[in-house]
C-alpha cells in the first residue's frame, strides 16, 4: 500500500489542500519548507487519517470540530486506488470520496480493528508523539 495523494480538505491550518505523491514517481517522498508552512500538521493528518483524529485535538485552531477532514488515496499492491476521508467523530467516521470531484460516499470498514498501543508505533521515524 502507498499513497497518492492526501487531502486535507480542513485539517490544521489546510482548507482544501491536496499533497500529490506520486508526480514525482514511486520511491520516497520528502516534504520541506519554512517554519510554520505546515509540515507537522501534514504528518499528524497522515496519522489522523489512519487511525482518528484524537478526541482533543490541536487541529481544530482555523475549522470547527464537526467540520474536520482528512483523507487519502491509497494504492494497493494490485494497483486498486481507494479515496478514503475521516471525520473526527466516534461512528462512521472513515468513508469513501470522490477522488474527481470530492463528494463524499458511504462509510467504508477499513482501517478498523487496530489496537491503540499501535496507532503511534512503527510508521514514522519521529517520536511517537507530536506536539
């Protein structure tokens, strides 16, 4: 699994930015810029996305609690996309978008079932926590 794209349609300091992956082809991916550009709120919506929003969020300084989304098209190793948001709530949280337009679709049951004592372990090469 890879990623293609992530939406942080609002998220953060982000009201409907997309971060293409795969321009650049496959391989690694580095993201830089300036201090305050937003590169840690980047990677806390890639942890978001994964495995929730936190219920005490830092990430909803600029968009309301029900308002934030963060999402993801992920590729699998047989090439099949899947365009994914997640919303901060307790149920039907994590759905399915239109990668074209951006309308949102029916809740979709992946990333469920991982324990908490994994959602910060073993995906990044920082800490496990960010501030």
């Amino acid at each position: 699994m890879r990623f293609a794209s992530l939406h942080l349609r609002a998220y953060g300091l982000f009201s409907g930015t997309v971060l293409d992956l795969e321009s650049g082809g496959a391989g690694l991916q580095i993201i830089f810029g300036v201090n305050e550009a937003g590169k840690s709120s980047a990677l806390r919506g890639v942890r978001d996305f994964l495995f929730g929003i936190p219920a005490r969020t830092t990430d909803n300084f600029v968009h309301d609690n029900t308002a934030l989304r963060v999402g993801a098209v992920i590729v699998g190793d047989d090439g099949t996309r899947h365009a994914l948001m997640r919303r901060k709530g307790n149920k039907a949280v994590l759905f399915e978008f239109d990668e074209k337009n951006g309308g949102e679709r029916s809740d979709h049951p992946a990333c469920h079932g991982i324990k908490p004592a994994q959602r910060q372990a073993g995906w990044s090469r920082s800490p496990p926590r960010f501030s």
